[in-house]
C-alpha cells in the first residue's frame, strides 16, 4: 500500500536509532538503515537498522540522548514563544476595536463611513456587539461628544432597539 514496507511485516530484529541509543549502543560508521512505516497505518516512518549495525559504546549514547534532550527542549521552548507571540499579537489587535459606546467613553465619535465587524471575528471579543477601529473615529469638538451620546440613548430608547454595538 505504501512506498515503505511495514516494520512488523519484515523479518528480524530492527530498531531505530534512538532505540540503539537506549540500549547504549552506537552506529557504526557507515550503516545504512532501512526506511520503514512504524506500524500498519502508513502515517509514519522511520529508518530501522540490526543490532549487527551498531556497537557498544554507553557513554557515547548517553551524550546522543542527552544532545536529542537538549534539541527537543530548545524547540518546545521557541515554539511556545511563537505561540505566544501571536496570541500577543491578536490580543492587542482586537483591543484595538471598540463598540460605538465604548468609543464616546473614550471621548471618541465614529465616522458614518466607518467599517464595523461582529466581536465574532476578533479574539476576545461579545458575539452580538459590532465593533470598529480608531481608525474609523475621529476626535470631536467640545460639545459634540455630549450631543451625540444623548442622541443616541434618544434614538435607542424611541426605537426599544437592543444595542448592537454600532452607532444608530
């Protein structure tokens, strides 16, 4: 079915090398493994080698294992970085977007042009409010900001409307 053989499927003893590592064994120099899947599925595969392949020699695999130790522990530790670096990332974006109100507390006006997404689409944020960047806001003259907050409590308490987050 696949382009390997099966390591169950074959004939003899074979072990891989961070098998041969634990059993503190080497390989000599120049072995040539045999590429194999692991087990029946066909998702993995790995190179398999005969103990006739390797030599005894404990330290050394001990190092081996040690050095693989070290490799895998780096790589954890930059890929959680990674990981949180983008969840930095989305985390300050979405505080970057606010409701209408939210907005006019902050002492900001959404523009009638402004460009509004659901909370659905932003990390963190309500499902059922709209939000919109600073970038659609702009900052209003001394007596603007109190008109338009009354304005819009007027406009939501005459339509009974359930506030969505965008400016009525």
């Amino acid at each position: 079915m696949g382009k390997f053989k099966v390591k169950n499927e074959v004939k003899g003893e074979w072990y891989t090398e961070k098998q041969l590592n634990e059993m503190g064994m080497v390989l000599k120099r120049g072995a040539k493994g045999v590429t194999m899947y692991t087990n029946g599925f066909y998702q993995y595969a790995a190179d398999y080698y005969t103990l006739k392949q390797a030599r005894k020699d404990e330290g050394k695999a001990k190092a081996i294992i040690s050095n693989n130790r070290k490799q895998q522990r780096k790589a954890r530790k930059e890929e959680k970085e990674s990981e949180m670096r983008i969840l930095e990332a989305q985390t300050d974006e979405a505080e970057m977007w606010h409701t209408a109100h939210q907005w006019l507390e902050l002492g900001r006006i959404p523009d009638d042009k402004a460009i509004w997404r659901t909370g659905k689409s932003l990390l963190g944020k309500s499902e059922s409010y709209y939000y919109c960047r600073i970038d659609d806001t702009h900052e209003p003259a001394m007596d603007e900001i109190e008109r338009v907050k009354a304005d819009q409590e007027r406009k939501y308490q005459e339509n009974e409307a359930k506030y969505n987050g965008r400016m009525m």
